[in-house]
C-alpha cells in the first residue's frame, strides 16, 4: 500500500493522487488531465510519478480505459533519466516497467517488435 501523504507530485502533496486514479479509471476526463499535470508536468516526474506507475499499468490493461493509462506511464517512464529523488521506488517497480514496455510494444505492431538485436 502506498503512503502518499510521504510523496509529493509536480505541485505538493500528492494525496490527491489516489482519488484522481479511482476517478480516471471511471471516465472522468478531467481526473485523467489532472493525473497527467501532477505526474508528469511539462515532462518533469516525481516521486509520486513513480509510485503510481503499478497502477497506471493495471489501468492500461483494463479494457474501456484508453489508452491514456500507457501514455501516462510511458511519459513517466522516460522522464526516469531526470533527477527525481525516488531511485528505490524506481528499483521497487523494476517488474512493472519491464511489463509497460512489453505492453508498449504489443500496441506497437511487428514492425517495432521484430526490430533486429
């Protein structure tokens, strides 16, 4: 269970986070516009980024979600370079980015994922 009171996202505290997941994955659009604001601002991710990626991966292979779920976790992820301060939260979700990159992939074709080694 993630404490998210300990974790800030692009503008503070990010105990809004929780309630924004369980509203996006209902359909609210502006849940969804806030989620990407908080998470992933201008490309820049924080702690609570990264914390929410397990979810934002769950989401992704809900059916009827969209797929905003991947898009989001995949702006996260590529902001992982950037100094954000949650090294052992990004060594923690190890398994679920090697799975976002996997369901990337999938949604990619065989053109991407035939690509010579």
């Amino acid at each position: 269970m993630i404490d998210w009171s300990t974790l800030h996202d692009a503008y503070g505290p990010a105990h809004a986070i929780p309630g924004l997941l369980d509203r996006a994955i209902g359909g609210d659009q502006e849940a969804v516009d806030r989620l990407w604001g908080r998470l992933c601002h201008q490309g820049m991710i924080t702690p609570a980024s990264i914390a929410a990626l397990p979810q934002l991966a769950d989401m992704a292979k809900t059916e009827g979600v969209g797929d905003w779920a991947l898009d989001l976790a995949g702006a996260i992820a590529s902001g992982l370079l950037q100094h954000h301060g949650a090294d052992e939260e990004v060594a923690r979700c190890a398994a679920t980015l090697a799975e976002l990159r996997a369901m990337a992939a999938a949604g990619c074709g065989p053109a991407w994922t035939e690509r010579p080694t």
